[in-house]
C-alpha cells in the first residue's frame, strides 16, 4: 500500500522538472552573454537590473539547485523554503524594468527604447521567478502542517471572514503611499513633464491600482460586486480577479522602484533631485508592500477549504 506521504512526494514533479530545464536554458543564454559579447541594451547596458553577468548565471543555477533541493526534502525545512522565496524574489528584482514595458504596452505606447530581445530575456527570467516560487509554495503545502490533504495550519474547522488586522494596515498603508507619491509630486512641480494622454492614462492606472485595488482586498464589495455594477451585481467575485493584479503589481513595484532605490544609492544620475526621487520611491514600495500583505490575507481567507480539516 503506497502511503499519502509518499503519494505527495512523488507527486507534481513535471514542476521541478520545469524550473530545472528553465535553469539550462535561461542560464545557458545567460553564460553564453557573460563569458561570450553580450548585447547593449539602452538605455541601461544591460536587460536586467542589478544581477548582471555572472550574478544572472549564479540566479539560473542557484534556481536549479533549490528545485531540485524541495522536491527531494520531505520536512518542513524554513530556511530552504526561504532560500527558495529569496532567489524567486531576485530574479523578480532582476526583471523589474517589465513594469514599465507592460504598462507601456497597455498604453499603446513601449517607448524609444524597447528591444524584443531584452524584453524576452526579461520575461523569461520573470517566468523563472513564477516557476520558483510555484515550487517553493508547492513544497509548503507538502511539508508543513498536520493535515495530510493539505498541510495546512491553524485551528481545525477554523475558518475566516474578516481581514486580519494586518491586512488592513497593508491596505491602507497602500493608499498612503500612493497619496504620498502625489504630494511629492506637487511638491516638485510638473516642470518638463509632459501631460499626454499615455501619462493621464498611467495616472489613471494608479488610482485603480493604488486605492481601488487594496481598498476591494480589505472590504466587502471585493468579494461580492456592488450595486451600481451593471449586470454584475450581488454576483461573487472570482478571486483572481483581485489576486493577479495583487501580487503581480505588488511584486512589480516593489521589484522595480526598490532595485530604483538601490541603484540611486550607488550614485545613478538623474533629472529629478534626490530628495523627490527617495520620497517617491520609497513612496511607490510601500504601495507595492501594502499590496501584497493585503492580497497574501486575500487569499488565505478566500481559497477553498480543505474537504479533510477544513481550514
């Protein structure tokens, strides 16, 4: 008889095998770049941010080896689980200029400076970071918890509505950062900046993105579609609805104007003063943070119970 443990280690490995084949192929692209002539991507150098040459190659096999390490564990281990977490969030950090790149294609509008071929690459490492960390949740579900069927924890039968407390201080630290953004703005003036309708269509964006979006995650009306909605109302919203933009702007953000912060402390030039860009920044990683606290309790209130424990 083949026990349920052993069901679950055996099980879903066509995952590992994904991360591991992405780790030779991206990582092949990236050695072939590092050791070979790698192309000028302008205005940068490089399409990726901060983990250039060699620390790209090192993200590829660090990512292969981490697959390989969760599959084969069978406990509940923090620290590989961490490390998963770790180099998932620096390959999202390397891509973090597919921000811009995708809310320009939203626009209608890439820039001067698109290159298909580093926005592939940027892809493909973003792509490397989604396999990672769908790996590292996997193992999770795996090895942690005392319910068989899902490796949950927490109370048995225990079930929550309400947002956590915390859920609703990422919300609105959230909206506080996006409303911070705009003062700093205002502040500086709107000198040189041109008012066309790609940049009113961004500033649109950002209201969406920083007050409706972490409001819905804390409140009712974001789980079920309010009244003024046409045809839609009193239905239930499907719960990627709000998740995907949630942790995809969530980590989009942070990864893009974080990686901005750093390179600003290594004395990047800019046109803006300093001090602007600190305030907005930092301003804009709070709204990313904000998002994905309030999506992470989203999500833990809103996924199917468990038909063993159900938690």
């Amino acid at each position: 008889m083949v026990t349920t443990t052993s069901l679950r280690l055996g099980g879903g490995r066509g995952l590992t095998y994904a991360v591991l084949g992405w780790a030779v192929a991206y990582g092949g692209v990236r050695l072939a770049w590092t050791a070979g002539a790698a192309p000028e991507f302008p205005p940068f150098g490089s399409d990726l941010l901060g983990f250039t040459g060699w620390w790209a190659v090192g993200l590829c096999v660090a990512a292969g080896l981490l697959a390989w390490g969760l599959e084969r564990a069978g406990t509940w281990r923090p620290v590989l689980a961490g490390a998963g977490w770790a180099v998932a969030g620096a390959l999202v950090a390397a891509a973090g200029i597919l921000l811009p790149e995708l809310v320009g294609f939203l626009l209608f509008s890439v820039g001067p400076y698109f290159d298909p071929v580093a926005f592939g690459s940027r892809l493909a490492c973003a792509g490397g970071a989604v396999l990672l960390g769908l790996a590292t949740a996997r193992y999770q579900r795996r090895t942690r918890g005392d319910c068989p069927a899902c490796c949950r924890t927490g109370q048995p039968g225990a079930r929550r509505d309400a947002p956590a407390v915390w859920a609703w201080f990422g919300a609105y630290a959230a909206v506080a950062g996006l409303a911070v953004r705009f003062v700093a703005q205002f502040v500086a003036g709107f000198e040189g900046i041109e008012q066309s309708a790609s940049l009113i269509g961004l500033e649109v964006g950002l209201l969406l993105a920083g007050v409706l979006l972490p409001l819905a995650l804390v409140h009712g009306w974001g789980r079920i579609w309010p009244g003024w909605v046409p045809l839609l109302a009193g239905r239930t919203i499907p719960r990627l609805v709000l998740l995907v933009p949630g942790f995809g702007l969530g980590a989009g953000i942070v990864a893009y104007f974080g990686m901005g912060l750093v390179q600003l402390a290594s004395g990047s030039v800019s046109q803006f003063s300093v001090a602007f860009l600190i305030v907005a920044m930092s301003a804009y990683c709070v709204l990313g943070l904000g998002l994905l606290v309030a999506s992470t309790d989203y999500h833990l209130r809103t996924r199917r119970a468990c038909t063993g424990c159900g938690r």
